[in-house]
C-alpha cells in the first residue's frame, strides 16, 4: 500500500509539472487588425500569425 501512495505522489508531482510547463508558454500578442499579422517570435524571428474574430489563432515560420 506504501508503494500505491508513493506512485500517486508522483503522478500528482507530475501533472503539477506538467500544467505549469503548459500555463507558462505565451503566445504573441498581436493587435490583429487584419486576418494575417507578422510578429517576432520567442527567439527574435518573424512569425506568421493567422487571426480569427481578432483573436491570435495559430503561428507559423513565413516561407513559400
């Protein structure tokens, strides 16, 4: 029974882990003034993003 408490503390400390992996991340914030916008990205690069309903939806690397 130790070991059953021992694994759920763990899988606990995981998804703790886990949910603040995924809270921390940010997207570009971007006045989306039209339906494409070009921001930089984490790392100083220019990123496409797609705006629906003036909400940033989904970025990308520009390119052909």
């Amino acid at each position: 029974m130790k070991t059953f408490w021992w694994v759920l503390a763990g899988l606990a400390l995981l998804v703790g882990v886990l949910g603040v992996q995924v809270m921390g991340r940010t997207r570009p914030s971007a006045g989306c003034t039209s339906s494409v916008v070009i921001v930089r990205g984490p790392h100083g690069e220019p990123v496409e993003c797609v705006c629906f309903d003036g909400v940033v939806s989904t970025c990308f690397h520009p390119g052909p």
